[in-house]
C-alpha cells in the first residue's frame, strides 16, 4: 500500500463553542472550504472555520481509524486534545501561505512564540 498525504482535524466556530473532526487528503483545500462555507451542512450551519487541532497520517486506514477515535471521546477529552498543543485555540490555518506541515503537525515552541508576537504586535 501507497503512503500519501492525510489529515484528521478539527475545526470550531469564533466562539469556540462547537467541534467538528473531519479527515481529509488535502487539508489546505479542506481548510479553505470550511472558511469559504462550501462544505453544506453541519459546517456550514455553525460556521465552523477555524482550525485548532490537527494531526498528519502517511496511511488512510490509520487516519479513518484516529478519525473514528476521537468521534467517540467526550467533549472534555477533545477539549484537552486541542488545549495541549493549542493552549489559547488560535486559527492554526490564519498565516497559511503554503501546504500544511507534514512533520508532527506542530510547530515548535520557537516558531509559536515567533508567530504570535507577530499576529499579536499591531493588536495594543
């Protein structure tokens, strides 16, 4: 079996308030479609299009399987999920200039702390 490119994330509204898990071979595309409000349906009704959380997978049958995994957690356990790498649920996909990361889906403490203090200058 080939390895390509796979993604299980999730999405929330403004406010934080609703989560959806989603997985996808094009998470850049998939990203755009939930900002746009092209995906009809439970997305597109709680404007869910921003992405907190995310997780790559070279293999579908691993992806579908995480997917399915973190459908069946409570809440609360999503919540924590998306808090221990994403403490204050920015838009991961806000700067996006080019494909997602294929790494560990996450960039280092480093490139967070350089990331923010450029999104947050301009904003005191």
């Amino acid at each position: 079996m080939r390895n390509h490119n796979y993604y299980v994330y999730i999405v929330t509204n403004k406010h934080c308030t609703t989560l959806y898990i989603g997985m996808t071979n094009d998470l850049g595309r998939r990203v755009v479609e939930h900002k746009n409000g092209e995906i009809a349906g439970f997305t597109q009704r709680y404007h869910l299009n921003r992405l907190v959380w995310f997780e790559y997978f070279g293999d579908v049958t691993t992806a579908i399987a995480r997917e399915k995994e973190l459908k069946g957690w409570l809440r609360s356990k999503k919540i924590a999920l998306i808090e221990k790498e994403n403490p204050r649920w920015f838009d991961l996909s806000a700067d996006w200039e080019q494909e997602p990361r294929t790494d560990d889906g996450w960039p280092s403490v480093e490139e967070m702390v350089r990331d923010s203090s450029l999104r947050f200058a301009g904003s005191e």
